[in-house]
C-alpha cells in the first residue's frame, strides 16, 4: 500500500521535524522524491496541480489582478474559509483599479486573531505567457511553465495546500493562521504597503509572516536592499567640432556612472557587494550636437544595513561621487531606498540561501518573524522560460508545512 506507506513516512517526519533539534545538520532535508517515492498521495498531487493550474490561467499583470482575486477568494471560501477583498485606493476611476489584496481564514471567525499569516503576491510581471505541462500524466519531474507558474502562483498553491493538509491533520487549529494574498508586489508594492497601514492589521498580533517567493525551497536568510534613482546631467550644447566650447551631459553622466561602477558602495559578507544597474540611458539630440541635456534610471541593490538607514549609506556615497564630479550640473534623485532585509532562517532541516532581489517584506512594519521560501528559481521568474518541475512544488508545499509548525510550535 504505497500511499499508506507514505502517509506514514509523513507522520514520521512531521513528528520529527515538531521536535526542536539542537543539531540542524541531522534532520534531513526536504524532497518530495523521498516522501513520496514513485507513488506520490494522488490526490494531494492532483489538488496542488489543478490549484496551480487555475492560479496561472488567470493573467493578472500587475494592476490587472481583479479576476485572479476573486477566483482565489471564491476557491478559499468553497473550502471553508472566511475571505475579505481588501480594497486598494484607486488614484483612478478605471474600473482595472478595483485592486484589492484577498485575506482568509479557516472557520468563520468574525474577529480573526492568528499567530502566523502565510502571504505572497498574486500580481505577475508583463507579457503574459500561457499555462503549459509536459507531461498528460505527471511525475515529479513533469515541468510545468507559464508566467506566474514560479513568481509566485507556485508559492500561492503551494501554500493553501500544505495549510490545508495541516488543518485536516488537525496539526494547525483554524484560529492559529491566516492567507494574505497582496497585488502590486512587482512594482509599486501598493498592496502590501497598504495592507501593513490598515485597520484590519492594527486589529492584530501576528508573531510571524511565511513569504512566498521563489528561492528554490532554500530557506532564504536575507535579502539585499534596493535604491531606485535617477541622475541627470546637464550641459551646454553647440557645435560638435568645437566641444570645448560646451559642455557635454552624455560625457558628465558616462563619468559618473563609471565612478559609481568602481566604486565600493557598500559591501558585507552576509549580502556581497552592492550591485548597480544601468537599466536606461537617455541623452543628446543628434550625433553632431553636444549633448545639453542626459539621464539615467538605476536599479541598485543595496548590501548594507541596517535595513531603514542602508538605502541612505548609499545615497551619500553616490552624491559624494557626484559632487566631487560636478556637482551644479549633476542631479540626483531617487523615489524610495531601504538597506539589506534580515529573515529568520534558523529552522532545522533547511538549506539557506541569501537573495539579491526584493520583496514585500519590508512593506509589512512591525516586530515579527519573517521567513521567506518557495519554489522555482528567481533565476527564471521574470524570464520566457518561467518554469518549474512538479517535484518543486511538491517539495516547496512540505516545506511550508514545515515552516508553519515551526512558527506555532514556540
Ligand atoms: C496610513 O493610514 C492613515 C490613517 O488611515 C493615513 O492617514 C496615512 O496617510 C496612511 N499612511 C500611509 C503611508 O499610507
Ligand atoms: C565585490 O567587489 C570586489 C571589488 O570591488 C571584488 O573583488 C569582489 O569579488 C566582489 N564580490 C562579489 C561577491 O562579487
């Protein structure tokens, strides 16, 4: 009887992992080919797939997230959940502005109070790719793609799973958690800054938050930071025979930017070296004109903390570059930094990783624990080849349960 023989193989890693164990290195690590063998619960693997499926069916491109909302809300509730639409203020009155992040609960608790929220994002990145499979009857490595398919429906359905697998373990009681689905995470991350200000978080006293992202079942301890900024350069233009009679913003701004590239501005071992993208350039009108005017927009991903003032140890650092540069004709600006972001990642039974991009964590203020975990790589989620493999996901909703109890078990 395979699946009783899994069932029971389960029980026995759920018991051991409940357990604090003083010696991480002795737990095994998660992998669903080991729990499950060639015989994997069929219709744990089945509800995770179809879950999935439907998730990424749905295009929801960021500030297009209406119908994925409401198909999860209707999905939690045909499942015992109470949902609430939270509303995001529009600056708009287009009706694709009726934005709204989907909080849930098991039970129907009017005042719901839980110790642990388990969240991801249910916006995706443009274009939209459609759903595919390899394979009519899936293994663990049937690969599954589409956009979303990793960042992050793949946490979504992973999550709802494996807390669906605990409460009707009865290893979680109803009252303990939370889903809190957020839109806008890939830019402007509206949803979450607006779900950590609202009265509906004031009312409660989570201890911790499980972030759903991809970090390829590695329980991430940390993430860099981001600066988003601009630079422009102004000049004096003429003739381009005679450059030393103007003032070129292209040259100004190709030194500062070559300063910035070579310079150290801010490193530490945990997190590495603080990266800069060069991500658009703009400048000049012809080639024969010296240019008056040229800008650029950065991404930087910042290694330094703490996590409020890391953002600002990089900003000094830039002007000072700009200033010893030519500081009247270069300007600098930037619409929000923050310094590297700290997760909890002392779980036994865990491979960690530290990420270099950013997440809604640091949207979300407050004391708590924050773990950040899911499946499929970041190295394919913004990609055409958005994928990853059943084994991943069935590896990843594991993981979650593994997680949650260890959130509630202290
Ligand atoms: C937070 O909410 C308060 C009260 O609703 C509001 O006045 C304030 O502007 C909000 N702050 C942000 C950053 O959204
Ligand atoms: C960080 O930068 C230094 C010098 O700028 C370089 O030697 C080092 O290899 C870099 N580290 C990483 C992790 O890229």
């Amino acid at each position: 009887m395979p699946a009783l023989l899994s069932l029971a193989l389960l029980a026995l890693l759920g018991s051991a992992f409940a357990t604090p164990n003083p010696n991480p290195q002795q737990l095994p690590l998660i992998n669903a080919d080991l729990l499950y063998g060639n015989a994997p619960p069929t219709k744990l693997r089945d509800d995770l797939l179809s879950l999935h499926r439907s998730l990424v069916e749905v295009e929801s491109i960021t500030y297009h997230e209406t119908e994925v909302g409401h198909h999860l809300a209707r999905y939690l509730r045909r499942r015992g959940y109470t949902t609430q639409l939270q509303y995001i203020p529009s600056k708009t009155d287009s009706p694709d502005e009726n934005r709204f992040n989907v909080l849930a609960w098991p039970g129907d608790s009017a005042r719901p109070n839980p110790r642990v929220i388990i969240s991801s994002h249910i916006d995706v990145v443009p274009p939209y790719i459609p759903y595919y499979i390899s394979d009519d009857e899936p293994t663990s490595d049937t690969v599954i793609g589409g956009r979303g398919s990793v960042d992050a429906k793949g946490s979504i359905a992973a999550q709802i799973i494996a807390l669906q697998s605990l409460l009707d373990a009865g290893e979680v009681r109803e009252e303990d958690v939370m889903l809190l689905f957020v839109v806008g995470e890939e830019s402007p991350g509206d949803g979450m800054r607006h779900f950590s200000n609202s009265s509906e978080r004031h009312a409660l006293n989570f201890e911790s938050v499980i972030f759903g992202e991809p970090t390829e079942n590695k329980l991430a301890c940390g993430h860099k930071g981001g600066l988003f900024c601009s630079i422009e350069a102004s000049g004096i233009s003429g003739h381009s025979g005679y450059p030393w009679l103007g003032k070129s913003a292209n040259e100004l701004l190709v030194k500062a930017l070559y300063e910035m590239i070579n310079t150290d501005l801010g490193s530490s071992d945990k997190f590495g070296n603080t990266t800069v993208n060069i991500g658009r350039i703009d400048g000049g009108v012809a080639a024969n004109v010296i240019p008056d005017h040229a800008k650029v927009d950065l991404a930087i991903r910042v290694a330094i903390g703490p996590e409020d003032e890391g953002g600002e140890i990089v900003v000094d650092r830039i002007k000072k570059i700009l200033y010893e540069l030519d500081p009247e004709s270069l300007k600098f600006a930037y619409t929000h930094g923050y310094g590297v972001v700290e997760c909890d990642c002392a779980v036994p039974g865990f491979e960690t990783t530290v990420e270099s991009y950013g997440t809604d964590i640091p949207n979300l203020k407050g004391v708590y624990k924050r773990y950040l975990y899911g499946p499929g790589s970041i190295l394919v989620a913004h990609a055409p080849n958005e994928r990853l493999t059943v084994g991943d996901l069935e590896t990843s909703v594991e993981g979650y349960k593994r997680l949650i109890l260890h959130a509630l078990q202290n």
